[in-house]
C-alpha cells in the first residue's frame, strides 16, 4: 500500500498542483490508515484489493474512540474517497468502498472574528524595531489586509507584490492565481521590513531576486505555516479573547469588509473561494454579530438578560 500512496502524492503534486501542504496532509491521512491496518491484520502486508467499507467503518470508528473531532473524520474520510478515485481511474480497483459511507455531520460553530480595535491593536503589539519585530508586524499586517491563507502568504515571492497598483499576487489551492487588493498600511509594514533586513549581518545569505521569499526565517530561507501560526499566536496572547490562529485574520477580513458594505462576489474573489456557498457563511456570521450587539445593546432587546424593559426580571 506505501506504492500506492506515493504515487497518490505524486499525482496530486503533478497532475493537481496541490501544495506541499496538501500534499503532507493527504500523505499523513493515508499513513495513518495503512498502519491501522497493518496492526489489525498483524501483518507487513496490506493489499488494498482486499479493503472494503467495513474496515473505514471501523477505522473512523477507532478514531472517533479515541476523540477524533468530525471535522477531521470528515477529513480523512474525504482523503480517502480521493485515494480510491486515483485507485479506480489507475485501474488498481474496482469500486471506491469510501464512497459508501456517509460523511459524520459537522458540528456547527461560528468562527471567531476579531474586533476592529482588536485588529488594530494587535496590528501594533510588534512595536520594536528590530528586524523580527519589523517582520512579524508585515506579516500580521498582510494576512489581515489581503485575507490570504497562511500557506499563501509563506508562499509569497518578492515579486509577487506589485507595489504601484496596490495588489498583491496571491497562489491558492490547486495553485490558482489570483489579483488581491493590498492597503498601504501593510504595504509600507513590508517596505520597513525590507528597509531593515537589507543591512542586516545575514543579507548576504539572502537571494534578493524576484523569485526570493516575501518573508525570511533567520536563515534566509522561506518560513513555514507552523513559524507563522506561532508568531501569531504570540502576539494574539495579548487580546481579550486570547490567542488566534492565522485563520481568524481570514475570517475577520472577510467579516470587515462585509460589515462595510462590500460586494458578496468580491468578497468571494479576494478570498479565493471556487463557491460563493462558502464565502455565504459570513453573511450568517455578520447577521449573528448584529444580533448579538442589539441584544447587548438595545433596551427592548432584552433576550439575553430576561428583564422586562422596566428593569424588573420576568415573573417578578
């Protein structure tokens, strides 16, 4: 079963364009299936002929057991769907087991959205001006201004930013281009990051080229999506409601710029989504804050607190 899911891999990096991400996590996922597997048959070898429904079945069953969320039994039962799909076009099986199983229904929840003025203050908490300093506070910057996904931003080449319209290209899933809008608040945050790492002791290490990374680990090399969610994760420590993922600036872009009135369809452009379903969501989200404020706020609200517009709670 290892050939097969290397070629798996193989294929979605040649024939999908999937990104190394992707490519990691479906490779991961399929892993963990195989040495399942392997320990419930007790033997080195696995053909995967011989796998049915039952096993997945039981497969996301022992996952569940052991306090797996339903997004990511989701996950894993979508990856293996996509494993049998290559299996049965490469003539390697004769049907897709995966497909007869129903996907567990996801819990419902609405992403965290940061305040305008969280926003803003967690834009500053990098106010050094050393070059990790000046560094984290371009990156905070960018994610929150262009809704990018943190694997495109580590992707992000110097090239990438054009600077004098204002945009910046971003490479989504499937590695699809697309134009994003860039403020000038983020666009001058990258340009003293530069300003600063160019006369620092390891500029020399640094290709300066078009094709050299946006952001820089101390080696000079591209950061990782791990780097990146710990550096926001550091920062994010600070705000009211705790520490954020690099996702939270996504779904606050988002939210921001719908609270202002802007377009659905652009919104679903900037975002890099293939569905306007999917970007419908923060609509709901924005609909929910609303309620939220008014109940907050309002005097004849009042569906939180119970009391009766006199200032008497009910049944009093």
């Amino acid at each position: 079963m290892e050939d097969e899911i290397r070629a798996f891999v193989k294929f979605l990096q040649v024939q999908q364009g999937a990104s190394p991400e992707t490519q990691r996590s479906y490779g991961a996922d399929l892993r963990q299936f195989h040495t399942y597997v392997r320990g419930q048959t007790g033997t080195g070898m696995v053909l995967i002929r011989s796998l049915d429904a039952s096993v997945i079945r039981e497969y996301l069953a022992w996952l569940d057991k052991n306090g797996l969320k339903k997004s990511s039994l989701a996950r894993k039962l979508a990856t293996l769907r996509s494993f049998y799909d290559f299996l049965l076009q490469t003539g390697q099986v004769s049907s897709n087991p995966a497909q007869e199983i129903r996907t567990a229904k996801r819990a419902k929840y609405l992403p965290r959205v940061l305040a305008k003025d969280d926003a803003g203050a967690l834009m500053d908490f990098p106010s050094e001006t050393t070059e990790v300093s000046l560094r984290d506070r371009a990156i905070l910057e960018v994610l929150y201004s262009t809704g990018a996904r943190v694997s495109e931003l580590v992707g992000l080449s110097v090239g990438d930013v054009l600077r004098s319209e204002g945009l910046v290209r971003l490479r989504g899933k499937g590695r699809k281009e697309r134009l994003v809008p860039i403020g000038n608040v983020a666009l001058e945050a990258m340009a003293a990051y530069h300003a600063g790492h160019s006369t620092s002791r390891s500029a020399e290490r640094r290709d300066k080229s078009d094709a050299g990374p946006l952001f820089r680990n101390n080696r000079g090399g591209r950061l990782t999506t791990r780097t990146v969610a710990r550096i926001v994760s550091r920062y994010s420590r600070r705000l009211p409601g705790g520490a954020i993922s690099p996702h939270t600036l996504r779904h606050s872009f988002a939210t921001h710029l719908l609270d202002e009135g802007a377009d659905l369809r652009a919104i679903q452009e900037m975002l890099g989504h293939s569905s306007l379903t999917t970007t419908q969501k923060y609509t709901h989200l924005a609909a929910d804050q609303l309620l939220a404020v008014y109940d907050r706020a309002h005097p004849r609200a009042l569906r939180e607190s119970g009391q009766k517009p006199d200032g008497k709670t009910k049944g009093s």
